[in-house]
C-alpha cells in the first residue's frame, strides 16, 4: 500500500504511514509507531500516544526534538502535565518516583529536583535500597549544582539514611562536608567504634568524646548497633572504668 501511495498519490504516503503508526499502537509497539508517525510528518501523535502510555520521558524527547514544528507550547504544557501527574500517579501503573527529579533535571532547574527527590519518603516505597538511590541524587545534584543547599541537603539525606539504618552512608555524607561530630555520632549510634574513631583521631575533644560514649556502651552490657563492635583500645577496659575519685 505505501509504494502504491508514493508511486500514485505522494499526498496519501502520510495517510497510510500514521494507520500503520495507529495499528503498532494498539499492539503497544510505541518505539516502532514513532516511526511511522514521524515518517508521516505527524509527530504529535507519537507525543500523544506516549503521553496516553505515561511514557514522559519519550514523549518530551519526541517534543523537544521536533519543537519547532511543534511550537515551545506544547512541550511547556507536555512538562507541565507530566509534573501533575507525577504528584497524583496512576495507581494501576508502575511508579517511578524518580520521573519529577529528571524532569526537572532537564529542564536545567536543579533546584526543583532537589525538592522533588526529598520529597519522596517511605510513604512512596518500601524499597530502602530505592529510597537510598533517590535522596543521593538530591546530595549529588546539591554537590554538583546547588552548593549554597548543600549543608542543608546533606543534614537532612544524613537524618533519612539513619532513619533506615544506612548508618555508614550517612556517616560518609556529614565527613565530606567536614561535620565530624555528626558523622561520629552516627557511628557512635551505629556502634561502629572504629570509624568513629578514625574520625576523630585528629581531634582530641571529638576522640575523647568517642571513648566516653563506649564506656558507656559498655556500661549498658555491650547493646550496641547490630554492625558494630564490642571491642575496644586497649587502653579501655571491658569492665566498668573504676570510680573517678
């Protein structure tokens, strides 16, 4: 049928490229009807059939790369839907919480994304390894393009990552922006001794500060962070210190 329509009728070559687009549609095929749609110079109807499929991130690539015959208002309203839909999700579809962060992202408002990776929570996901993922992008985008946010961001990623037991990770994050007590706390609370000493071994005030606590550790009987150790210098007695006099 094409060749007959480019040998007879050029003007039908569209015609029967956008039924053969509408056809792969319906069997889901959406990267082949693309295609056709394309071929046939229709481009909004691959935009409308991954917009109608969810499928954002095809459906901007599409807009963006034919935005001059589309016009910048369709890819503003095609931003504006998918940043909607993202806060009030399909619930029969498969949620990628991550979909508003890249938008912004793309949009070059790293800001933004920032906002909408800490704004998913365990509300969204029980996938702690997911949840992990998202709020390390915030501190990296934070890290790589917002730097005024990142005290901020790495407190709260930090305060998150303890909050599921990501002690080493969170740990890590307050160490490279130079919050040593807050990262020896955490291993403290972790009871991860050895990292929380290596921390403070430059400060006598913050090394001191990890030996009481695991005297105090060890007070208590040892009930310490599931990853950490009872062992310690050997200048600290696993016994209860004497009485100071």
């Amino acid at each position: 049928a094409l060749r007959i329509a480019e040998n007879h009728d050029p003007s039908s070559r569209s015609d029967v490229l956008i039924a053969k687009g509408r056809a792969l549609v319906d069997k889901k095929d959406l990267k082949a009807a693309e295609t056709q749609f394309v071929d046939g110079g229709k481009p909004e109807l691959a935009v409308k059939a991954y917009k109608e499929h969810r499928m954002w991130d095809d459906a901007l690539r599409v807009a963006k790369t034919f935005e001059k015959q589309l016009g910048q208002g369709l890819l503003y309203e095609l931003q504006q839907e998918k940043g909607r839909a993202m806060q009030a999700p399909d619930p029969g579809a498969e949620q990628d919480l991550m979909a508003a962060g890249k938008m912004w992202e793309e949009n070059g408002d790293h800001s933004k994304a920032i906002d909408a990776y800490l704004k998913v929570t365990g509300v969204d996901t029980r996938d702690l390894d997911y949840l992990e993922e998202i709020w390390e992008k915030a501190v990296e985008l934070a890290m790589n393009h917002v730097h005024a946010r990142i005290p901020e961001v790495v407190a709260e990623v930090s305060k998150r990552l303890v909050e599921i037991s990501r002690f080493e990770q969170a740990a890590e994050f307050l160490e490279g922006i130079d919050d040593h007590r807050g990262a020896v706390d955490v291993y403290v609370r972790a009871g991860m001794w050895d990292k929380a000493r290596n921390v403070a071994k430059n400060d006598p005030g913050l090394a001191a500060h990890v030996e009481q606590k695991f005297k105090q550790s060890m007070q208590g009987g040892g009930k310490i962070g599931r990853r950490g150790s009872t062992e310690g210098p050997a200048t600290i007695p696993v016994q209860a210190p004497p009485a100071m006099g």
